[in-house]
C-alpha cells in the first residue's frame, strides 16, 4: 500500500485522488471513511471534532490493505499496522499557504494555530520516520500546482519500479 500522509490542506487528497486515476490503485480516504461508517467513539469539545475509533477503522480497512494496490489519505500514522505500507509519503506545505488553506476550510483559534505548529515542527514527519522503516518514508514538497505534478511523476516512477521488482 501507498500511504500520502500529512497536515490538514497539504494536498493529500488531491494528490491521492490522482494517483488512484493513474495507477488504478484504490484510493481511501480515512476521514470520510470513518464518517460514512460512524467509526468514531467519542467527541472533541475542544477541537470540535468526533474522536476516531482506530480499531474500527483498522478492522474495515485489514481486508482491503490485504489485498493490496491501496492509496490511504490521512493525517496520523502511528495506529496503522507497519505491514500495511510499501511506501510512506509525508506532503509537507510553507506555512503561509497552509494558513491561507485551513482558514478557507473555516478552521480558526486553537485548531488552526495546532495544525500550524504541527507542520512547523514537522510533528508528522518525526511520526512517519519512527512508525516505519526509514527507507520507506518520504518528504514532498506541496505548495504549488506544478508541486503537484513533480509528485505525482515521482510517485508513479515509484510504482511502476515496485511491481516490476515483485511481480
């Protein structure tokens, strides 16, 4: 599996969208998953948010993961079994367009500013390296629209070179 992981706005759903168009892997986006099925188990008052049920999402994803050729969107890592990814892509976004995006998505106060200081820190990426084999995880840059591109070429490059070395 192809796991595009990253702050909120970085892209990842773009991205994963159109790398499931061109690859013909199946694209999940945890987040809607886990709202389609309620998979949650409890609320956040402060981030006003519902509390992800990980081990509900992990059951409804163990058999697709399984089979294979999968693109997982979402913006934490360190719930999902190690098996499950071939290759770990961290988007990484400058942090006045990650404003300028979250704020459009209407996140303000303590949400905006955490989401923030996550990317500033490189929170997710510091996760992704400890969560899976070093080799596996890397940083691309999501700023602009040939960013997008320049990834997506990459990540393709990537995939083609995968299955001929395991078929």
């Amino acid at each position: 599996g192809v796991f595009s992981l990253g702050t909120p706005g970085v892209g990842k759903t773009t991205l994963g969208k159109e790398l499931a168009s061109r690859s013909g892997m199946t694209y999940v986006n945890v987040g809607d998953m886990a709202k389609e099925g309620e998979l949650y188990e409890g609320f956040d008052a402060e981030y006003d948010c519902p509390i992800l049920d990980e081990d509900r999402v992990i059951d409804e994803l163990e058999d697709k993961m399984s089979e294979g050729g999968v693109i997982i969107d979402y913006h934490g890592c360190d719930f999902f079994p190690e098996r499950w990814f071939d290759i770990v892509f961290v988007l990484r976004t400058e942090n006045s367009f990650l404003y300028d995006r979250l704020e459009s998505r209407g996140y303000k106060g303590k949400k905006l500013q955490d989401n923030i200081q996550c990317e500033i820190f490189q929170t997710l990426y510091e996760e992704a390296m400890s969560s899976y084999r070093e080799e596996i995880v890397h940083q691309l840059p999501s700023n602009t629209p040939e960013d997008l591109e320049r990834n997506l070429d990459q990540i393709m490059q990537w995939i083609e070179q995968w299955m001929k070395d395991n078929n």
